[in-house]
C-alpha cells in the first residue's frame, strides 16, 4: 500500500526510481513517462532470488531448501529500461526483451526465472507501428493504438491457403470462402466476413483437440500453437478443419458470408461483474478483436450458456492516452460506462464511444471538474 500510494506523489524519475526500490510489487509490470521527457519499463519489482538450476515454470518440491528463496534481487538487478534510442518503450504483456526493438534488455544476461513471458502477437504488430511513428499527438496515438492489421490471422490464413494448394477441396463453399480469404488484408472490421471465417476456423482447430499443448515438457506458447496449425500440420488436417468450421457457421447463422459485428457483440445487462450473455437481448456490433490474433486494441470474447454470437469480457476496459508537457492533457475511455446501475445515465453512455474509439477528454484540473459538475456539495451536509 505504501509504494502505491508514494508513486503517485513523485515529481521526477530519480524519486520514481527511489519509490521503486521499496521492491513490493509483485504483480504489475511498470511504464513510466513524465513532462522531462525521461520513459523507463520495469519488469517487475519484487523478485526472489532462486537457485537457477530448478525450472519455476513446474511445480517444485517444497521441501528441497535448495528451493527456498535468498533474499530479493536489488533494483538494479531487475530487467530495466530508460531512455532508449527508439525513443518509445512498448508493453504489451510480451517479453521485455522486445520493449524498445534493438535496444531491449538481453535475455542472456538475467536469469530465467526472472521473465516467463513470451513474445506475442500484439509485441509483433506493435513495434513496426512504433518505429514508423513520428511527431505522434494524443488522436494519431489513438489510430496507431487501434490499427486493425492482425498479425495472427495472416499467420493462420497463409498456412490455410498453402494447405488449399496441395489438398484442394471439391466444396463449393470452400473454394468461395477460400477466394475471399486470398484477398483478405487481414484487418479486422465490422462487417469483414474474412475475420469471421478466420475466428471459426481457430475455433474449431482448438475444438479438435490436435494442437499440442505441451512443448518438451512446457506449456505450447500461443505462436507454437499458430506455427502448428499454419506450418507443422498436415495440409488435410488444415482444409477439413476449415471445411467443418463453414458448416459450424452456416448452422449458427444460416450462411458462412456473416459480417464480424454480427458474431461479435458488446453487452451489458447488468451491474453484475460477470454477465449472462442472451442474444436474444440488446447488444452492439464491435469491430475490435481480441489480443490472441495480435490486436493493439484487444477485445476478448467469450460465448454465453447457450449463445451463438460471441461477446466482451476482457482486453481494452480502461483506455488512456496521455501527454506530459507544462500541463497534463489526456484522453479516456471505458468499456461501458462508470456506473453499475441499469438506470443510471452513465450505466452504458460510453459504450458506443468505445466500440467507434472516440475518447472523451480528462478533467485533470480544478477548474476542468468545476465546469463540468453536475452538482456540488459537501459531504455530510446534504439533505
């Protein structure tokens, strides 16, 4: 509690730095940025020091002392980043060791345990976007932020379209959705058919149970499970997946040709934090997609009890962008709205917002909130 309270009262990185040093952060990786122009990532804070020769991503036994923890590795020990010469620093729970392109730490000079996390397809569709970007502003920074390029879906669908080569279908159906895919950019939209023939293709090739989900003796990461279904499987395997997931389509929406909004949906029922998701209730067409196929602005999904369509419940819920300078200007969005309340106005009045991108300016200032009080009063002395 004490170092994230105290982080909100530093003026510069050196004090930063300082609050960080406290090392009870054991959850949350760290981005920082401030008016002096100073951008620093850290990779965790409180890390144990462990006997290297034990794997951690398994289970170990306990009651081996060699297991037990030497104490807390120093600061400056940690995976650290300030100031790069790419000017940039991206996080997007990838491996730190693509958090500033070239000019990321090295993963041989820290020990293993010290990150698990892989790279990813987000980390891969961020850094081209990042090393392109000049002069960027609060809105350019927000269309870079939600550029609907998915790394992912053209790893699945070029291997989809080799395999179609070397083991041609005979299904009308097939060859149509094929034809499509061929000229698909791999941009996710409202109403791409393509993004929603890639989603039920991936849905079905994990519904089947054959894509490994060990690795010499490791969990299968997410771009080894792409490489087998792309490259490593057989072209058969790949076309009658494929050709199983149009009938899945067809069956739940009466036609492969179904536009991604149909199939993914924002909604919000209630104040409760898990929803029951009805698509015979009110819901909003979304052109976002999930994290999992590289996407910048995530969306994750999931399906409802008995539902057809697919809808939110994970990824981009708080969105800011933010702009240091001799004062703050920042812009905000949220998946929904701020209030928990069906009836209140504010219960779904940034839903529409979300889905189209359009942030909202911040009230950072006194006299900002003033302006936009609906009412004023102090606390207690309210009738």
């Amino acid at each position: 509690m004490k170092q994230s309270f105290t982080r909100t009262k530093k003026s510069n990185h050196n004090e930063f730095h300082e609050m960080m040093d406290i090392r009870t952060n054991s959850s949350n990786n760290t981005v920082y940025a401030d008016a002096d122009g100073t951008i620093a990532y850290y990779h965790g804070n409180f890390i144990p020091v462990r006997d290297e020769k034990f794997d951690y991503t398994k289970p170990v036994d306990g009651s081996n002392p060699a297991t037990d923890w030497n104490g807390l590795h120093k600061l400056e020990e940690n995976i650290f980043v300030k100031n790069p010469p790419t000017h940039w620093i991206q996080n997007c729970n990838s491996t730190p060791f693509s958090s500033a392109a070239e000019y990321s730490p090295k993963k041989e000079d820290y020990p293993e345990y010290m990150s698990s996390f892989p790279e990813n397809f987000r980390g891969i569709h961020a850094i081209p976007l990042l090393k392109k970007a000049e002069d960027l502003t609060l809105k350019s920074l927000i269309k870079l932020a939600y550029d609907p390029y998915l790394p992912g879906a053209e790893k699945l669908i070029s291997g989809l379209i080799e395999a179609a080569k070397k083991t041609p279908s005979q299904s009308k159906n097939v060859k149509d959705a094929l034809k499509m895919l061929k000229k698909w950019d791999f941009k996710v939209a409202i109403n791409s058919i393509e993004m929603t023939l890639a989603q039920f293709y991936i849905n079905s090739y994990y519904e089947s149970g054959k894509i490994p989900t060990m690795t010499y003796g490791k969990r299968t990461s997410r771009l080894a499970r792409f490489e087998y279904m792309s490259v490593e499987s057989s072209p058969k395997e790949r076309m009658a997946i494929f050709e199983k997931s149009l009938q899945k389509l067809t069956e739940d929406f009466g036609s492969w040709k179904t536009p991604w909004g149909e199939f993914n949906r924002y909604q919000r029922n209630d104040g409760e934090i898990f929803q029951n998701f009805d698509d015979t209730k009110k819901s909003l067409p979304v052109g976002m997609a999930s994290g999992k196929w590289g996407a910048l602005a995530s969306f994750g999904t999931q399906f409802g009890k008995n539902t057809k369509r697919q809808y939110g419940t994970s990824g981009n819920s708080f969105v800011a962008v933010v702009e240091f300078g001799d004062k703050v200007t920042a812009k905000t969005i949220l998946a929904g709205g701020q209030s928990g309340d069906p009836n209140s106005p504010h219960f779904d009045d940034q839903a529409i917002p979300y889905i189209k991108a359009k942030f909202k300016d911040v009230a950072y200032y006194r006299e900002d909130v003033l302006k936009r009080a609906k009412k004023i009063y102090n606390p207690g002395k309210e009738k």
